[in-house]
C-alpha cells in the first residue's frame, strides 16, 4: 500500500519525458528542413539579385548601353568594382544577338581561379536594344540587341 | 434501510473519487499529444514553406519583368529618335522594332515562356497638357514654336513557365521643345525643354542645340518660374526672325521648333 502511494508520481515523470522526447524530436524535424535566409544555400540568388540590380541601375542611368555599344570595358568594369561590395567578384562578357562574343568584351575582377573553384556562383542575363550614337553630325538609331552575361562569386 | 444506503452512496462516492484522481494524468497525456502534434505541424508548415520558396524564385521573375520593361522603354527611345532623325522618316520603325523585340526576347531570356504583346497608341491622347494625335504608336508636331516628338506603347508581358499571365505596363518617350523668345538686338534666343512626365530636361549644352542658319557662341541655363529651367542661345552674327532652333536630348530623339 505504501508502495503503491509512492509509486503515484513516476507516471507524471515518464509523462514529462515522454513531453520532452516528442518536442526534441518535433524541433529537430524542422531544424533539418528549414534554411534560413542567410544560409549559403541562398548565396547564388542573392547575387544574382545584387547583380541584376547593379545592371538594372546602370541601365536606367543610361550608363550600361553607352559602356557596351561604345565598348568602354575599363569603364564598365569601374562601374561594376563601385556598385557591387568588395568582396565580390565578377566576369562579364558581352554577346551580339548571334551569340557571338564581341572582341575584348570580357570584364574581369577578382582571382582567375575562383571561378573554376567555387560552388556558388551567380549568373545574370541582361539583354540591351541599342543605342543612338552621333557619327559625324548625325544620330543612328538602330536596333541591336546585345547580351550582358554576369557571373559573380565572393572571394 | 436509509443508512444503508447511505454507507453504500459513501463508499460509491469513494470509489469515484478514486477513479477520478487515477484518471487526472490521461488529461496530461492528451495535452501532451495535442501539444506534440501542434509542434509537428508547424514544422511540417515550416519545411513546406522552405522548400516552396527554393522551388519558386519569385523574385527572380520580378527582376525579369523589371528588364523586360526597361528593354521596352528603351526601345520606344530608340525607335524616336531614329523616327526624328532619318532623311525620310519609316512611320512603320516602332512597329518593326517590336516584332522583333517581341521575337528576340525568347532567345535572351531563354526557357521562361515570355509571350510579349503590344498596342501602339493610334489616337488622340492628352499628354501633359497637350493633344497628340498618334500614328502607329509614333507622333511629330515641328515648325512651331512649342514643338513635340511623342512615342507610345502598351505592353501585355506572361511569363509562361510560371504561369504568369497578364504583367501590363504602358511605355512613352516624350521630347517638347519651346522657344519662348528670339531678341535679334542681343543675337538671343530663350528656349525651354520638357522631357518624360513634363519634367525639365538639364545638362544640355551647346551640342544639343541647333540655330538653322546661325552658328551657337555659347548656351547658358538658369532658373525659371514657369518653366524652371531656360537655356539662353547666343548666336554669332545677326539673328534675323522667324528662326528654327533644333534640339537632341541625351536619347537621340530631335525636336525642330520655329519662332514665331
């Protein structure tokens, strides 16, 4: 009889544990599954998304047609070091409609190796219509599609 | 009789006392177990929510509409400012300029579905104050002294591999010219330019302009209450009335005006 009176709160115990291993076992089940924002698995689309941006801003300055049709990479690759963070690396290689990639249009940052080496890397499309340019006192407006292929990394 | 029933309603009594404190752990355990499924159930929430934000990368279709549109606006520019500045202006530029647009967009963003259409306005629009009568999407109205170059555009852009249908938006390239003033005494002449939105265009200078027949010495800005920004021309030579003045924004596009 007195054993038995003893014996009465041990169940709330194995309750409590049992509480316990279910809630460890809940919180461990989404600790698995959920990726945080800052988690490497979202690097690519975060650089894909700095990288757009910068190319959407200089495009909307009207810088990006000027640099690509007028073929001013030093330029270009000024523009790029200022507008991403410095940590950020960057080929960018600018292609004609024909997917022909236009001489000397590679603008490169960064160590030659990484891109060869590292896991995450972003790329970005940008596609460009044209630009009107003044040749000898006269504008030309003509329609020409250019591509501006930006992979970035960090380094 | 009476206290039997009684002692047998006392031990009855005890009895269910009994059952009732054997049983107060069972309201735990279910608590417990309502407890563990409400946990399970988030985290299930929580996984699918992660895994549902990796598939669709929404924001990258967002940026892709974003390029889409400045493309589009871009080429309405183009389009003008090849419309205002050819010998024999093609009124059909706009509407070829798209049909490719609309084609090539496929092979630049390859893999998305994009299906873009266009309306080029073919009507008369109130545009900052001012009625413009479009043809194919493309307007002129020059020789006058308030002078404009007008394009416009609407866009219908679905992104089928998503399923995205129906991202509207309406492009216009704008480019007004008004000659407020010529004073021949002082070879003088005032000028006010509107671009987009009615806005003041700055920063042009003395390759910007145009005097038909003068050379420009020098071209100077200052504030305006009207129009809040003015370029004063300065001509070489004697400035004789009516006089045409030319004008090429940063876009390329021309407006010709003439005063009076």
């Amino acid at each position: 009889m007195t054993m038995k009176k003893h014996n009465k709160g041990q169940i709330r115990v194995i309750e409590t544990i049992l509480a316990s291993f279910v809630m460890m076992v809940a919180l461990s089940f989404a600790n698995v599954f959920v990726t945080t924002p800052t988690s490497p698995k979202y690097e690519a689309t975060e650089l894909q998304k700095v990288g757009y941006n910068v190319l959407h801003d200089l495009d909307e300055q009207g810088l990006l047609a000027r640099f690509v049709y007028k073929g001013e990479w030093d330029n270009l690759r000024s523009a790029l070091r200022v507008t991403l963070p410095s940590d950020v690396y960057f080929n960018a290689t600018v292609y004609d409609f024909y997917n022909r990639k236009l001489d000397d249009a590679t603008v490169f940052y960064g160590d030659s190796q990484i891109f060869s080496t590292s896991k995450n890397i972003a790329s970005v499309t940008y596609g460009l219509v044209g630009l009107s340019i003044k040749i000898s006192g006269a504008y030309q407006a003509i329609y020409e599609p250019r591509i501006v292929i930006l992979r970035l990394t960090r380094g | 009789m009476s206290r039997e029933l009684l002692s047998c309603g006392s031990r009855e009594g005890d009895s269910l006392r009994k059952l009732l404190g054997h049983k107060k752990g069972q309201f735990v355990i279910i608590a417990v177990l309502m407890i563990a499924i409400m946990i399970i159930s988030i985290g299930a929430l929580m996984n699918r929510a992660g895994t549902y934000y990796k598939q669709e990368p929404w924001e990258e279709y967002l940026t892709l509409m974003g390029s889409i549109e400045l493309g589009s606006r871009r080429l309405i520019e183009l389009s003008l400012a090849n419309y205002t500045n050819a010998v024999s202006p093609d009124s059909n530029i706009l509407k070829a300029n798209l049909q490719k647009w609309q084609i090539n967009l496929t092979r630049i963003y390859p893999g998305y579905g994009i299906a873009l259409n266009y309306t080029l306005a073919n009507q008369v629009y109130s545009v900052y104050g001012t009625s413009i009568g479009y043809s194919l999407g493309l307007n002129y109205t020059w020789q006058k002294p308030s002078s404009l170059s007008a394009a416009n555009a609407s866009f219908n852009v679905d992104i089928n591999s998503v399923g995205l249908e129906g991202y509207k938006f309406t492009s216009t390239a704008f480019l007004n010219l008004i000659i407020l003033n010529a004073t021949t005494s002082s070879n003088e002449i005032v000028v006010a330019v509107k671009g987009d939105g009615g806005i003041p265009v700055t920063g042009l200078g003395k390759d910007n302009f145009q005097v038909v027949g003068f050379s420009i010495s020098k071209v100077t800005s200052s504030y305006d209450q009207t129009y809040l920004i003015v370029y004063k021309i300065k001509c070489s030579g004697t400035l004789t009335l009516p006089v045409t003045v030319k004008v090429w924004d940063t876009r390329g596009i021309q407006v010709t005006a003439r005063y009076p």
